[in-house]
C-alpha cells in the first residue's frame, strides 16, 4: 500500500507514485459504472408503452431528492431517496405500482448491469498500480451488492458512500472523502464520472477530474467547472493517465 | 406597522393581530406570483415547433442548477442561473440561440405575466392588515421590475430576496428571513408557493404552509414535509386566513 501525507502535495519519502501525478482513482458508481437504464426493460415489462418514461422520471426524482433533502439538512439514504423517486414518478405517471411492483423495481436496483467497458478498465487500471475506490451517493449495501454482483467488488480498495457524513453530492464534504479513505493526497487523485454535474462539483473541490461521455450527443452543463479531460470510455483511462 | 417580538411567540403588548394566529404572508415569486411559462410563446415564436420543449426544459435547469451552485457553495444570482439554464437546453435541444434572441428571451423573464388571481388575491389579503412579502431565489432587480409589471408593487410590505445570503431555497436560511423582514414572529408568518418542493422546505423550516395547486393533477412530492393546507387559487387564502 502507498501513501502520502494528505493534504500534502509531497509524497511520504518512502512512497513511489505509480503513474506520475494520479496514485488512485475514484469512480462514480449510478450511471459511471452502474447503467439505472438497465431497469427500463423491467419497468416496460410492468407498464408497457411506459417504461422509458418511467425510468427516465425515476433517474431524475432520485438526484432531485438528493439535492432537496441535502438543501433542508433532512438526509436520508440513498435507498429510501430511490424509492421515493419510484413512487413519486409513479403517481405522476398515474401508474399503480403496488407493493410487489415496487418492491421488484427497487430489488432490480441491487443488481444493476455494469456498462461493458468497466470490468476491462478497471481490471487494466489495477494492473497499473492505481488504488481505485467507489464514491457514491449510494447506501453501503446497494454499492456492495452491485458490485458484487458486477464482479467488480475484489478491484476496489474501498466503497466510499456518502452515508457517513450524510450530504449527497456534489458538497465539496463530499469529494473530500476519496483522499481520507484512499490515505493519499487530494492532489493525487482522480475522480471518474458519467454525470456532468458530478464531474464539475469535483473540479470545483479541487480534484483531477474525467468526464465519461459515453453518449457524444450529451452537453456539458452551465456550471463553471468544466472538467479538463473527456473520455468515452474507462478503457480509455490508462492511456491518459499514463501521460499524467 | 404591527410588530411582535422575533423569535418570540408572544406578541408585543401593543400589537393587535390581524387574523388570529397568521400577521404576515410571504409568498414564492415565480411559479407563485409570475407564470414562467408565459415566456412559452416567445420560445415557440423564435423556435417553432419547440417553445414548449424549451420553456419547460429552461425552467427545469434554472431550478436544478439553483440546488447544484447552492450545493458546491459556488453562489451565482437568479439572473444568471436562469441564463446557464436557458444557454444549456438551447445546447440540449440545438437550437441555436445567438445573442439577440437570449437577450430578447432574458427581457422577458423581467416582464412575467401574473396569474389572473395574484392582484385580486393581493388585494384581499392586503385590505384584511395583513403584511405581505416576496420570498423567492430571485435576484433583487429582476423581482421589482417584475412586480412592478404586474401592478403589485404597491401590495408589498417588502421584496426579499436569497441574494442576500447567496443560498437558494429550500435552505432553511432563506426561510428565516421572511421572519427577520417583516419583523413579525416565525410563528404568525404564513408561506405561500406552488412550487410543492418549495412549501415542503418551508414545513421543514417551521413555517405554516399553504401549497398553491392551481393544477388539480398535480402530485406533491415525496419528501416528508407536506404542507398543511392546500387551496387552489390566491383568492382562496382570505377565508383560510380569517379561519385561524
């Protein structure tokens, strides 16, 4: 294990950088490693001629309601805010999820698919050295269960949720987690997203930050914190990073 | 002017109530107040086939990006905000929005029309002695010249506006200053907003609610703070008020 002091951009005199300035990773997980589009299938299934819909309502009431709750310091986990958005876009839908329904959609959410290049480029990040941890807005058991069943969990160094502190992101509190839990320097981490706003709360607390922009088509948004490197895919990481 | 002691529930011995328990309204500005939807059809003018897509995408990234700034503790004024907003689904949609048209596009958010039962509600509540505020994430010059559109400039007591602590709604903040303003106790403040999310910050803070549902299909959200009374129009509050 390497580390360096945090909060120090001076590496520990025994500690040897593995990949010149970035020594680990954190990823994003809902949307950067997990795909929530792959319940659409099951929501379709449910409500046909709604699933698309329903999915898409689902996905933006759930990162509203982190937003809102954080906003009125009334947190609660990211497994009641999921379902909170569930129920809500049903009723708007005028949709009848009853208990089973909701309770399939919400289990479906524990065994997320992984986008196809996340095992490969998270498999060649590790060869390189990198310590690589998840940082999520997710409740511990939801992470650890996807990521079990993604065949991802022996990569990772650590699976860092929000829940400890209990803010969602993007609060800066929030980015500061990956240098205390991965005992290195913020400066020597870089944090990977799909999620535009979640790539510019991290440069906007001071991280290196990659955008996965797996859909080309997908703007940037109007926050102010563009983040300084683009990819489309992890698979593309150990390329840059190398370069670092 | 009739003043009670902040913070205290016990009124000065000089003060008379003007409805019982209820001295003072504070009301949401836009949604409330001014239909951001009236800029619809300058949107569908300048962009056929599309006003509808854009007005509802705008408003829906002016608010977003209200919690994502107030989150990253990276303050931006309304004014702005609702540019990044309307610049962003421009992008999102490619429409191509050149400087003359976000410009004639932004005018018209200083000039919003009023739903028809704002000035006839004002008025009532008004002639009952009832101190009336704004209480909204509007930027200072842009609520003015607003109201003062609509004719409702001389109803209110005072504009509040979140520019002062550069944090949005649903801060608890922002709904202590409707109480520092009107110099009346938190407790004999009454909120009014249409916007659900906005009411439930409100019940959250401690204050009496009123959600304006001017829409009957329209689903309260999921965040555990429903207000207590619900009306469908302005000119519904008097006989609630008067009930108290």
């Amino acid at each position: 294990m390497q580390i360096t002091n945090p909060g120090s951009l001076i590496p520990d005199p025994g500690s040897q950088p593995a990949t010149g300035a970035i020594n680990a990773l954190a990823f994003d997980a809902y949307g950067t490693l997990f795909d929530v589009f792959s319940v659409t299938s099951l929501c379709e299934q449910m409500f046909p001629g709604n699933g698309t819909t329903l999915a898409t309502m689902w996905r933006a009431k759930q990162l509203q309601y982190t937003l809102l709750r954080s906003m009125m310091d009334r947190y609660k986990d990211f497994w009641q805010v999921t379902q909170d958005g569930l129920v809500y876009a049903a009723r708007a839908l005028k949709l009848d999820l009853d208990v089973g329904k909701r309770t399939r959609l919400m289990d479906a959410y524990m065994t997320l698919a992984t986008f196809p290049d996340v095992k490969p480029g998270l498999q060649q990040l590790k060869a390189m050295g990198l310590r690589l941890a998840v940082l999520s807005n997710g409740e511990p058991r939801m992470l650890e269960s996807a990521a079990r069943t993604a065949g991802i969990a022996d990569l990772l160094d650590a699976v860092i949720s929000v829940d400890e502190i209990q803010v969602f992101k993007p609060s800066p509190r929030v980015y500061e987690l990956a240098a205390t839990h991965l005992h290195v320097s913020r400066g020597s981490i870089g944090f990977v997203t799909s999620n535009n706003w979640d790539a510019q709360g991290a440069v906007s607390a001071g991280l290196t930050t990659f955008w996965i922009q797996r859909a080309a088509a997908e703007p940037a948004e109007e926050l102010g914190y563009p983040p300084a490197h683009v990819v489309r895919l992890l698979t593309d990481l150990p390329n840059i990073i190398r370069s670092f």
